[in-house]
C-alpha cells in the first residue's frame, strides 16, 4: 500500500523525481524513484529528519503550533515533506520546475491514508 501511495504522488506530480515515508529515527519504510531516477532519496530523507526535528522544535518555542509542512529549493531539486505525526513523515523529491502545488495537494490528501496504514 505505501509503495503505490507514494508512486501515485510522483507520478501524479510533473518533474516528481521519488517519494519516501521514513520515520523520524531516519528509517526508511518505503522509497519509490521515477524511472531513470539516481537520487538516493533513502539519504535525503535521513538528512531532512534532522531538519525538520528542528524546525519541530523551533516552531514549539514559538508558540506557533505543529509543524505540518516544510519545503526548500536547492539548484537541483525541491523537496516538499509532510509530517504525519510525532513519528513518521512523507516527503517529495521534484525538479527545480517541478509542479509545486501539485505535489503539496497530492501529499496532503494522501496523508490520511498513509497514517490510517501506519496505526
């Protein structure tokens, strides 16, 4: 179920590149890359959990409540990750002229369904 979940969010998203749900420990439960893809988007999202476990914690200090979404644009991809509890995340690897809004939709409205599977 997650594999395809994850695959209907890349190749529902023009320039997806790969999906993950991993957990916050950096363990992966699930990966799916585009064709022809090389990203190892096992080790963006180990590297991404660090950062949004800050951004977590950042955004608690302030008051400004739970953090559900973050994004950033590097010169060659733009990553889209939505948490989906205190434990698990799904992220997004695009092309830089990726379909942003697509991809945001299409994580936000899978998301139940993932978290349904999870618990």
């Amino acid at each position: 179920m997650f594999k395809e979940a994850l695959q209907g969010v890349v190749d529902g998203t023009d320039g997806g590149i790969a999906g993950l749900l991993m957990d916050f420990e950096g363990i992966p439960l699930e990966s799916y890359h585009r064709d022809g893809s090389a990203l190892d988007i096992e080790s963006v999202g180990a590297e991404v959990s660090v950062v949004v476990k800050a951004i977590q914690r950042a955004s608690e200090m302030l008051d400004a409540g739970a953090t559900h979404e973050v994004a950033f644009q590097s010169e060659r991809m733009l990553t889209l990750i939505r948490v989906l509890n205190e434990n698990y995340f799904v992220a997004l690897a695009l092309s830089p002229e990726g379909n942003f809004g697509k991809g945001r939709y299409l994580l936000r409205v899978t998301a139940p369904r993932l978290l349904d599977e999870l618990t």
